[in-house]
C-alpha cells in the first residue's frame, strides 16, 4: 500500500475529552487554521467510555490549539475552555481559570502553564 506523507491530513478533527467535574465524555470538534493550529469550535456529549473506544485517539494534531468565540463550552459544567493532562496527555475541561486542575482521565493534580499544541484526534467524518 502507497502511503504519502500529509502532515494535516484533515481539515477538521474530533479529539475526545473528559469533563473534570462530572466525568462525563465529549468530543472536542476542531476546525484547521490558515497558520496550521487548530481552533475548537464545538463540543457534544459522547456516551460513557465510546470516546477511546472509537475513532477519537487515532490521529496526532500538531500545531496551536486555540478555543474559537463560538466554542460553547464544556457541555457538562459548562467551563469554557479545555487542558491537556501532561501526564497521561488525555484533555479534560478547563474553567480557563485555575491555575492548577485533577484530570478528569488519572487524577494526577498539573499546574497548569503553556498551551496546547499536540493532541489526539480523529477524522471529522
Ligand atoms: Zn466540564
Ligand atoms: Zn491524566
């Protein structure tokens, strides 16, 4: 099988994350930028545990992640933006406040620093 070297094979991905409050599941839905970041624009509930299970852990987003003005926010407890656990590298929400959070996925406390620019996702289908 031919296979060609495509750094963003997608214009639009969907990366799985956790709600830190509530424990329950969403997909992040992520729209490509002209400078190669990406920027998240929409959220949804998954049913428990289908997140990993699925397609959403397949495929490596590189570049910026930035929260669009349209996201709408963590469809559980509402926070309005997302954090990636620097131990187990999952995203859980984020309250865009607090300087430290639990992760929603192993519970490991970060300080929370930076920005995101490496995430796990899957084609947008
Ligand atoms: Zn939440
Ligand atoms: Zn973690």
């Amino acid at each position: 099988m031919k296979t060609r070297r495509v750094e963003h094979p997608f214009e639009a991905a969907v990366v799985a994350a956790r709600c830190g409050r509530e424990r329950g599941d969403f997909g992040i839905r992520l729209e490509r930028t002209h400078g190669g970041g990406w920027v998240a624009d929409w959220a949804f509930r998954l049913p428990a545990g289908l997140g990993e299970r699925e397609r959403y852990g397949s495929t490596e987003l590189r570049g910026a992640i930035s929260m669009a003005e349209a996201y709408p926010s963590c469809p559980y407890c509402r926070a309005t933006s997302i954090w990636r656990c620097g131990a187990c590298e999952r995203v859980s929400c984020w309250d865009g406040v607090s300087e430290q959070a639990k992760c929603a996925h192993c519970g490991v406390t970060c300080k929370l620093s930076g920005t995101i620019d490496q995430l796990r996702g899957g084609a947008d289908r």
